[in-house]
C-alpha cells in the first residue's frame, strides 16, 4: 500500500512538473503572438487578457460548464456540485499528507468565512490511511466548509487531477473561471473570487 502511495506521488509530482513546462512554454507562445497581432484600439476592452471565453461544453477548462458529481461528505451527507448553482463555489482537490494541502487550509477557511463563496474540499479519500485520517485532520483545523469525500477516485479521474492540491474557481453559472495546481494564498483566493460573477 505504502509503495502504491509513493508511487503516485511520483507520478503526481513528475505530472505537473510536465504540465508547468507545457503551461510555461504556452504562455510564452501567447504572450509572443500578443506582441506580433496588433488589436485595434476599440477592441482592446472585449479582448482583455483576463477574459474567458464561455462555452456551452462541459470540461475542466476555464469557460467551460464544470462537471457535476455527486459525493458522500465527511458529515455523512450527500452532496452535488449542481446544488450550488447560482453560488460562487472554490472546488478544491487535497489529501491531509500533502503539505501545500494542509498549508493553505486555514486560508480556506479564512475565505470561506469573509466571502460569499461555497468551499467544497474534496478530499482524495482513496490516497488516505483511513477515513479517520481525514476526520482527525478536519477537526485539529476546525474547518467548517463541506469535505466531499471521493472514496473511489472517480470525481478527480473526471477533472484529470495531476497534482494536489488543485483548486477551480466556478461562477454562478457553474462555469470555471479559474484552475490553479498547487496551493493558494488567501490574497489570490480573494483575487480570483473578485472576478467571479
């Protein structure tokens, strides 16, 4: 079992590790076409960078419509992404041995607690020493946002999680706006919300 666990953290790690070189060289094709296009002057407020183009598409990308799932939470309660639409909703991927996971967790908190944001921390039950594990852990923090628990690893196979923790941010119309892999600040927690609608 614990082979297992080392092993997918070296994948995990080896994954994203790929994906910030993809995501690097990316952004620096983009910022390269920006300087060669010209945009006319009276475009330039439809076309700001920060902008995301909406789609009817389902998907894990920023535009598209999240996808929906259904999860026990830690309190024994069923829960659906859907169930929160017309809300701001932080849907947040983690698992208590990872660092970056336990670090920005009282930020979380913190967020959830000053802004008109739903916190949904699904936790990746199946990489757990046990339920109990993440109990324990939710208590010592004393979190108060929803733990589904994703027992089966399903709901991460169906966002393609390569590494923990990764957090989107989803509109109220359930659409994503933002994917961020890897911990998150309470300031660009804020930061993001601020552009949601």
């Amino acid at each position: 079992m614990k082979k297992s666990i080392f092993i997918a953290i070296v994948l995990v790690m080896l994954g994203w590790a790929v994906y910030e070189f993809i995501s690097s060289s990316n952004e620096q094709s983009d910022q390269e076409e920006n300087k060669i296009t010209a945009i006319p002057e009276e475009d330039t407020t439809e076309n700001d960078s920060n902008a995301v183009e909406e789609s009817d598409e389902i998907g894990t990308k920023k535009g598209e419509l999240a996808p929906d799932f259904e999860l026990t939470t830690l309190d024994g309660e069923q829960v659906k992404l859907s169930d929160y639409k017309g809300e701001r909703v932080m849907l947040n991927f983690w698992a208590t041995w990872c660092p970056p996971c336990r670090a920005e967790m009282p930020d979380m908190e913190k967020f959830q607690q000053n802004k008109d944001v739903q916190v949904l921390a699904v936790n990746l039950t199946e990489t757990e020493a046990s339920k109990e594990a993440v109990e324990d852990f939710a208590d010592e923090l004393g979190v108060s946002f929803t733990i589904p628990l994703d027992e089966d690893y399903d709901v991460a196979m169906e966002y393609g999680i390569m590494a923990y923790p990764t957090t989107y941010m989803i509109d109220s119309n359930g659409r994503i706006q933002f994917v961020m892999m890897g911990a998150m600040n309470y300031e660009n927690m804020v930061q993001q919300f601020e552009m949601l609608q």
